[in-house]
C-alpha cells in the first residue's frame, strides 16, 4: 500500500475558496476538465442547527491508463468514483471522502480531502489530500503502473488547484469579500430539505433524490426526470393534491418531465 500527502496553500480566505472548489462540479462535462464525464449527486443532508451540509458525488472519468494496460490487468472499462462531502460553516471546514468504485479487483484507492483556514493565515486557506491506493496484482507491470497513478493523480490535483484560482479570481471580483455567497451544493442542499419538511409532508423527498450536474443530461426519479429542484417540486405539485391526496387523473396522464440543470 502506497500512502501519500499533498498540501496546498490558497491565497483567498476559506468561504471564497469553498465557492470556488464546489463549482467545478457543475456544469460537467467542462472544456475545462474533460477527464470527468458525469458527477452526479445524491444523499443530500442540511442540519439548520449545525449549519452542516452533506451530499455525495459519484463521478465518472475516463479512462487514464493506456488501454494495453486495462487488458492485461483487469476486465473493467470505466472509471467510477464515490465522494462524501460534509461542508461545517461552523467549523469552517470541508472534508471531502473518496473511494474508487469500479477497478476494485485492480486496485482499491481513498482520498481525504480536508480544506480549512489557514493555521498561520486567517485570510488564506489550506487544502490536504490524505491518500491511499493498493494495487492488487502480481503483474510485472504493478510497478510501472503505481508509478503512472502517482503521476496522473499529482497531475489531475494541480489542475484542479489552477481551476480553483480562475474561480477564486472570477468570484473576488464579482462578489468581494463580504458578500461571498453560500456554494450551489449548500443551496440545493438547503431546497430540498425545504421541501422535504415544508412543501412535500405529505410526500417526503427522499434522500436519494439525484440532481445530475450536467447541462443537457438528466437523471430519472419516479415518473419524472428531474435535474432542477423548482421543476421536480413543481412536478410534485402536479400529482398531488393541496390537502396531500394523491391526484389520480393527473398521475395518469403524466408524461416524463425533461429539464436542464439549475
């Protein structure tokens, strides 16, 4: 087992560089990042008392490794990634939990990602990846292909930091320091607790709810595919009644919904 750490410094205090690192898990796929063909996300979770927000992302890439290699070492063809996200305002602190999803008989991967102030610095902020990866094979190539993960994974962390301060930069301007707003995740977050407490008691949302990150790709939920929370509630509202009864003529008549992402 290969146990590595990565620590960066962001010269932007903590909310300005949280708003920055979410957005780059909207909008996929980016020109910017084509290595990533999808992340969707699900398990929303917002706490009012804590202030605490919880989603996970499950992200698909493609494929990094020559494809020679894939076929000597394992029968899998895609790259699947779960991330669990807990964002503390409180605490101002971000720990983000990843694992490898597919490949797991080739090699078995964990990432610790901690974003927090910085210790030396108010106004800065300090991003740590604790990481892990496992290879199991006894191939020859084990050791080319450790050492090829190792540099695509430093590569893909440097280029996530570069968008980050194109962000960072973008948002400074538009939002200064004062007015830094809450990150799309929160927000979403926030709406469909919302609804699972004020708009929907009657049908409770649940938490597996998938909001697709894509522009023009939608994710199916029950009768309706649904990417924009507004649309999904609205087309709640359609099937049920104001007193809760379920609407029997509507449910029947109801075609899928096709939307785009917020």
């Amino acid at each position: 087992m290969k146990i590595t750490e990565y620590t960066f410094d962001v010269d932007a205090p903590w909310e300005l560089s949280l708003l920055a690192y979410d957005r780059k898990s909207w909008g996929v796929p980016s020109p910017e990042f084509k290595e990533i063909l999808r992340c969707d996300f699900d398990e929303w979770e917002f706490h009012h008392e804590t202030q605490i927000t919880k989603f996970r992302r499950l992200v698909q890439v493609s494929s990094p490794v020559p494809s020679w290699i894939m076929k000597v070492l394992t029968s899998d063809t895609d790259f699947w990634y779960e991330f669990k996200s807990t964002m503390d305002r409180g605490k101002k602190r971000l720990d983000v939990f990843g694992a490898n999803l597919t490949l797991q008989d080739l090699v078995s991967t964990t990432e610790h990602m901690v974003m927090t102030v910085h210790p030396d610095n108010p106004s800065k902020t300090r991003i740590t990846y604790h990481t892990t990866w496992d290879i199991h094979s006894t191939s020859w190539i084990v050791p080319r292909f450790e050492n090829f993960i190792s540099r695509m994974y430093y590569k893909a962390l440097k280029k996530g930091r570069h968008l980050d301060k194109k962000y960072t930069d973008k948002y400074r301007k538009q939002h200064g320091l004062d007015g830094i707003p809450l990150t799309r995740s929160e927000r979403n977050a926030r709406d469909i607790e919302r609804a699972r407490h004020e708009s929907l008691d009657h049908l409770p949302l649940p938490r597996g709810a998938h909001l697709d990150s894509g522009v023009n790709s939608v994710r199916t939920l029950g009768t309706a595919s649904c990417s924009s929370i507004n649309s999904l509630m609205s087309v709640y509202a359609t099937l049920y009644t104001p007193d809760g009864r379920v609407n029997v003529d509507m449910l029947c008549q109801q075609d899928p919904v096709q939307t785009t992402a917020l």
